[in-house]
C-alpha cells in the first residue's frame, strides 16, 4: 500500500524561543550553543530563580493584524509561529481551501497565567473584578481556536495535550489526518507559557528542576554527568505540512519529508520514565516502522535529554540498545532550557532544519558523560554531516512517548531540458 | 468637579485612554458618538472594558445597560454616575 499513501512535506517552520523571535534567531542560536537560562525577577526569593524566556516579545510587532490583550502568552506565541510558518510554506489564506486545511496545536497547560491572575482577582476583589476574556484566555484549546480563525482554517482542529510530548503528538496526528485524506494542509505546532513561580514551584517541588542558581547558564546539561535537573522555558513552534506533491506542483520542496510518527505508552509511573525504556524503544520502532526505515539507517536523534538524571540515563541507555552504529546526537535543551509542551514542536523544527542544512547543533553545556552510557553527542560547535533520517524524541509525564521520523527531500527532478545530469546524486528521487 | 461638564470629560478621557492603551483602539476611531460596534468591540470585550474601567476608577461601573447601541458619550455619562453614587 506504499503507493497509496502520499509522502508529507515540511514546507513551511515557524519557532519563537528563548534564542529569539523568528525561525533564524533559533536556529543561529541553537547552532551556536548560547546558554538562554537567566535569572528571573519573578522568580526571586523562589529556590528556583532562572529559567528561558523569549526576550523582547512584542505581540503587538509581531502578531499582525490581532489584538494581542484577547490572548494569554500561550496563544501570542502559537499566533507567531504559526504565521510565520504559513508564510515561509508560501501560502496564502485567503487564497487556499479552507475547508481541507487542518490546525493541530499542543500544549501542556494552556493560559495558567491567565488563570491565576484571573483567581488572585476573584479572591482578592470578587467577581466583578473577573474577565470576560478568563476562559477564551486560559482553556488549553484556545490556541488552536484563535489559529482557526486568523487562518482561515475550517479543516479538523484539534489540542493535544501530552505534558512534554504534546507539540510531537500534535505533528505526528497532523501527518495522521493528511495521509487519511481529512485534509490537504496542516499547520502543526504547539506553545507553553508557563514560567511562572507556581509552575516552577510545582516542578521543583518534585526535584525535576536544577537548582544551579548561582550559574544559570551552566544549569540545562542535558547528558551531562553534572546535571542536575531541567531549566523551564517558553515559546512555540509551527510546521506547515501537506502533500510533497502538493508542494512540488507549487515550486516548493521543503526542508524534509516527515516520514514516520510512533506512540506509546510506558504505562509504568505517572512522571518517572521506564528505566529499561520498554514504551520509548515502541515509539521508537514504530516511528522506523511508519518510515519504512531500520535502526542502522537512523543519522541523528534529536534527543529529548532534558537534563534531568532520569531521563538522560535511560535516554542514552536507549539509544546505546537500538543504535549501536552511533548516529549523532543533540539536544536543543542545553540551549533552550525546556519549553515543556512546546518542546516536541521546537526541537521537530529543529530536526527538519538539520536534515535541510545537513548540520547538526550541540548540546551546550556538556562537558563530560557518565561512562556508561555514551552516546555519541555533539558538543561544543554544531556539526556539518549529511542527515538522510533522522529522528525527534519527545516523552511527557504520563508516560507519553511520540517520535517522529523526518528523511531528506528527493532531489528535484530538472524543471529544464538541460544537459545529463552527473549520476553520482547519491539519493533516488 | 463643580460643572456637569468637567467629570464627564475627564471620564471620557480616561475611557479613551484606556481603549487605546489596553484595547488598541485606533485614535481615529474614538469619537463621542461611536458605538462598540463601530470600534469591533465584541460583547466579551465591552465587559473586560468596564471591569478595566472599574479598575482603573476605583468603583464598579455597572455593565448592565451596555446594549449594542452606547456610544462612548453614554459609557462616560456611566462612568460619572458610578462615581456620584
């Protein structure tokens, strides 16, 4: 049935993190391995004072044609990414069919900033003093509400909410739709905004954060043998995706095929990970699967390596199992710190950029792995390698695991008549 | 504050402060006679208004008569009232 089912293009990425607003500050940034944790003011007095924030976010500049006070912080950036990538696939929403265009949005909590502003309110001054705007503003689907409308999208619409999977479940049941036939374009993504001393009290309550507050910079090693637990983040990423041939026909021929999607489940504890990483290695195999693909053809992992001592250990045992000819390895995180919902989403932008450009960034901050579990990691400056496949690794509380699969486009078939083409292209159209 | 005219203005002036400071009204577009509709304000939007003006008045400012066809005029003539009673 391999005839049967269209090939799905990246065509079009949209990112706003803690490197910079627009799909080049993060990628430069992620390639030059800068360090975004700061101390926070919001933050002070808390165990946990730093985190990444998306400096000089202005929603007014950068979402055209809105009123960004309707919007918590969650949805300003899922406005952004998702414009921005509309607008670097090329397309036009005023001019495409908007019943067969599809948004698939995730995040992990929605507008909890609007939340418990909204509740200080209530207790402090009474109803009166509540917004309107409370649940427009909060509920976790609202993003993708809002995306629906300034896109012009009346296609299926959906959130998923898979804690720090969400944005990768979102674009693997975004490829789901189109190859079922439910819709012709997708616009994929997800956003958190949720640096918030609540927030960070939650997760360091539960030791998942480091507390290395006098070296924020130093703090998010994923991998490394000093880590000490993750670094919170903001932002949103976007991909537009649809049919290759689709994008052929226009003149396009994205950045990478997104070539597989597998889920599963660990079934094994609400927020610790399988330390055999029994669910991780069937998303894995499912995502190879879905691709047509063997583990030996796997390039490069865009890890999920949050930096916490549990995940980073299993990851690597993980990826030691099932690729013992050592692809390549990063994570963004180290730069980035942990966008949470978004994370999937960012780092699947990520993972299409490296196929397109053929480099790979590193990991910042790691200096020294634990002995017994060594991958083969890039440190230091991202590195030049060519990435046929390549896969994005997202698992979430809940024991959540979605991977994605992305390989190289074909080669473009010559649009002229023109003189033999050298044979030696290495890849089949 | 001893002729009708002066907190009338004043409140005015505040209201239109505030929805082109908070609700990026276009200054062109605020004029004593136009109506929420006129501005694109939707009924969820003309509530978080009055909840901003009572914020920013110190006293609540009831949005119950703030029915499709109130111009601005009217809302500062609410406003005013709110502060008298």
């Amino acid at each position: 049935m391999t005839g049967a089912r269209p090939d799905v293009a990246v065509t079009g990425i949209g990112l706003v993190t803690p490197a910079g607003t627009g799909r080049e500050a993060t990628w430069d940034g992620v390639c030059a391995g800068r360090p975004t944790a700061r101390h926070v003011p919001e933050l002070k007095g808390l165990p946990v004072d730093f985190a990444c924030l998306v400096p000089d976010f202005s929603p007014r500049g950068h979402v055209p044609g809105s009123r960004p006070w309707q919007y918590d912080r969650f949805t300003q950036f899922a406005l952004y990414a998702a414009l921005e990538a509309v607008s670097d696939a090329g397309l036009d929403p005023a001019d495409w069919d908007a019943d067969r265009v599809a948004v698939v949005f995730g995040s992990s909590a929605g507008g909890t900033g609007t939340m418990l502003e909204q509740h200080r309110k209530l207790l402090e001054a009474g109803t009166s003093r509540v917004s309107p705007l409370l649940l427009p503003m909060f509920l976790p689907n609202m993003a993708t509400g809002q995306l629906t409308i300034h896109l012009r999208a009346r296609g299926p619409a959906l959130c998923t909410v898979t804690a720090c999977a969400s944005g990768a479940t979102a674009i693997g049941t975004a490829l789901q739709l189109l190859r079922s036939g439910a819709c012709d374009i997708a616009v994929a993504g997800a956003s958190d905004a949720v640096v918030q001393p609540f927030w960070v009290t939650g997760f360091d309550r539960m030791g998942a954060l480091s507390r290395r507050c006098d070296d924020p910079r130093a703090a998010s090693r994923p991998f490394d043998a000093d880590r000490d637990g993750f670094v919170m983040a903001e932002g949103g990423a976007a991909l537009v995706l649809e049919p290759a041939s689709a994008a052929r026909a226009r003149g396009r021929s994205g950045y990478a095929l997104l070539a597989g999607y597998g889920a599963s489940s660990d079934a094994h504890h609400p927020v610790a990970p399988d330390p055999e990483g029994k669910g991780a290695a069937l998303a894995v195999r499912r995502a190879l699967d879905d691709a047509g693909a063997r583990p030996a053809d796997v390039q490069h992992i865009n890890a999920h390596g949050t930096s916490t001592p549990l995940n980073d250990a299993a990851e690597a045992r993980l990826i030691g199992r099932l690729f013992p000819h050592r692809p390549s390895v990063t994570s963004v995180k180290g730069t980035l710190g942990h966008l949470l919902g978004a994370a999937g989403a960012v780092e699947a932008a990520i993972t299409a950029l490296s196929v397109a450009h053929g480099r790979v960034p590193p990991v910042a901050n790691l200096e020294k792995q634990e002995g017994d579990a060594e991958i083969n990691a890039v440190t230091g400056t991202s590195r030049e390698q060519p990435v046929d496949l390549a896969l994005s690794h997202s698992f979430g509380f809940g024991g959540h695991n979605a991977v994605l699969a992305f390989r190289s486009c074909p080669t473009e078939p010559a649009r002229e008549p023109a003189a033999p083409a050298p044979r030696a292209s290495g890849r089949t159209p | 504050m001893t002729t009708d005219t002066t907190p009338h203005s004043r409140a005015y002036d505040l209201l239109a402060s505030v929805l082109s400071n908070k609700f990026e009204v276009p200054a062109e577009a605020i004029v004593p006679t136009a109506t929420f509709e006129q501005l694109d304000l939707d009924s969820l939007a003309v509530v978080e208004l009055f909840v901003v003006l009572t914020e920013e008045l110190g006293i609540e400012v009831q949005d119950g008569e703030a029915d499709p066809d109130l111009t601005l005029a009217g809302v500062a003539d609410l406003m005013v009232e709110a502060v008298k009673s």
